[in-house]
C-alpha cells in the first residue's frame, strides 16, 4: 500500500509539471497570436497604401495623356518625316 502511495505522489507532482509547463505553452501562445495579429494590420495597412498608391498612379497616366493630347494634334497637323 505504501508503493501505491508513493506512486501516486510521484504521478501527482509530475502532473504538476506537466500543469505548469501547459500554463507556458498557452503563454507563449498568446503571445504569438498576439504577433500574427500585429503582422497582419501591418500587411493590411501595406496593401491599403498599394492600393492607393494604384490609383493615383492610374490618375497620373490619365492626366498625362489628357496633357499630351495638343501636342499629339500638332503632330498631325504637322507631321515629320
């Protein structure tokens, strides 16, 4: 009886460890939950700046094509050889 009891107070105090080591691993779960997250704001907000970045570069192209259409005119009004 008394080897069973000594068992058991073994198993128990390994339990124990294994309880505490449990308690680090969520930790340092949350704590990479917690990075993932900060991660993807981080790529969210670059996509929202490409995104931005898209348009007004598409703005750009059609201003400069608006801009150039006189000079397109005199091209045809007088063409080189």
């Amino acid at each position: 009886m008394e080897g069973i009891t000594h068992q058991t107070a073994v198993m128990d105090h390994e339990m124990g460890l294994i309880n505490g080591e449990m308690r680090q691993m969520v930790t340092t779960i949350n704590g990479i939950k917690h990075h993932v997250s900060g991660v993807r704001l981080n790529v969210e907000n670059i996509s929202n700046t490409i995104n931005y970045m898209n348009a007004n570069i598409q703005l750009l192209g059609h201003d400069m094509h608006r801009m150039s259409q006189p000079a397109r005119s005199l091209n045809n009004m007088f063409p080189f050889p």
